[in-house]
C-alpha cells in the first residue's frame, strides 16, 4: 500500500520573523534610517513566501521549496546587506563634507579623505559577517527539502527549518544594525580631525614678511638713506618732486 503523500503548506512568515516586522522595531542602530531597507525585505520574504504557496497549492513542492530556499534567502539578505553598507559610507561621507564645510577645508584636500571604492566594499564585507549564524541555519534548511515531501514527519522537520532561518535573520538584523553603528562610529576620529583641520599660517607670514620688507626698503629708498635702484628712479623723482 502506498503512503499519501503529506499536503504541503508554506508557514506565514510574519510571526517567524519576530520584530523584523515591527513598524517600530526598537533595535540598536546607526544614527541614519534603515528602515526603508528592512521593510524592502520583509517584503521580498513575503513575495517569495507567496509564490511558494501558490507552487505549493498546485502540488510542486520542487518550485514551493525553492522559492523559500537557501538562494531566495541569501540573495534577499545579500541585497539588503549591500543597501545597508551604502547607506552607511554615503552617512560617513556626509559627515566628512559636513566637517570640512565647517573648517573651510579646501575641495581637493577633501576629496582625498572620502571613501574610495575599496573601503565602500571593505564596509560592505564587514557587515556581511552578522549574517553567519543565518547563513548557517539555511544550510540547515536545504538539508531538509529532499525529504520534505514524502511523510508528516519530514515536511515538520521542513518547517521547523524554515522557522529557525526566519529567527536567524532576527537575530542577523540586529547584529547588522549593532555592526551598522560601529563602522559609522570608527570614523568619529577622522571626522574630529577634518573638523578640527585650519589652514596653514605660514604662507600668510611669509607673505607679510614679505610685504613688510619691501615697504621698509621702499622707505628708505624714498628718505635718502639707500641708493635708488634704475627701476625706482621714476618713482623717487615723481615723490621727491612734490
């Protein structure tokens, strides 16, 4: 006699995700909205949810499973990884031009203090490390999907996997934020020193230096005590004649 195969149903994925669904989500983060980029994921999760249902509805667990698979997820996370780490170097590079506007530090001085391309995606893979704990619970949820679909007990083990990688990503969101507020945080110091930044005084001195020793020897010239030089004479004869 054969086993009916078990009907397969795509769990909501709001109430697994935990605060990520949060209008308010009240976790620790950088001082620059995020939250634009959360709810752009969370929306991706549930368009991916969606479609698996409806594979799932027509009996193709195959197309159901990918759907919430490991690819789905990792690219919705990568995607937001990615959102995030640009969010941050466009926030580190506005605090900079913020600071040289307010030390008048000149364009082409700036310029060289900005983020460069390799610093952008050295952000980037930093952050990218909060995500190991929920890369590692999706391996786990591939493991599952071949067997997903042949007994109750198999397809429980699917979804308990699924719920576990909906937690993961919870918990890879905050450690993203906290990751988030660090990076920002490391340029505190270059930002103080920009800030901080005053235009060298020397070429002002030696320019009054200058000025000062020209209008002494001019007074001399014009009171007799020097030699007038050729190119004064015109000069000296026009004051000494008035």
């Amino acid at each position: 006699m054969s086993t009916a195969r078990p009907l397969v149903i795509v769990p909501e994925l709001g109430p697994l995700l935990g605060r990520l669904t949060d209008t308010d989500a009240g976790t620790p983060g950088p001082a620059l909205p995020l939250d634009d980029i959360r709810y752009g994921l969370i929306t991706e999760l549930f368009e991916l949810a969606g479609a698996a249902r409806e594979f799932a509805g027509e009996g193709d667990l195959a197309s159901a499973a990918s759907s919430v698979g490991r690819r789905a997820w990792l690219d919705a996370w990568e995607r937001a990884v990615s959102a995030v780490g640009m969010r941050v170097s466009e926030r580190i590079d506005a605090r900079l031009r913020a600071a040289a506007a307010e030390s008048r530090m000149p364009a082409k001085q700036l310029r060289r203090l900005l983020l460069d391309e390799e610093e952008r995606r050295g952000i980037a893979v930093r952050l990218g490390v909060a995500g190991g704990p929920f890369v590692a619970a999706l391996d786990a949820l591939e493991s599952t999907v071949p067997a997903a679909g042949r007994s109750d007990k198999a397809l429980a083990a699917w979804h308990d996997a699924l719920g576990h990688v909906a937690r993961r990503l919870e918990v890879a969101w905050d450690a993203l934020l906290v990751a988030a507020r660090e990076e920002e945080a490391a340029w505190n110091g270059e930002v103080e020193r920009v800030r901080a930044w005053r235009r060298p005084r020397w070429p002002l001195w030696i320019i009054t230096g200058v000025v000062l020793a020209a209008a002494v020897y001019l007074g001399l010239v014009l009171g007799g005590f020097l030699t007038v030089p050729g190119f004064l004479r015109p000069l000296a004869d026009y004051w000494w004649s008035r």
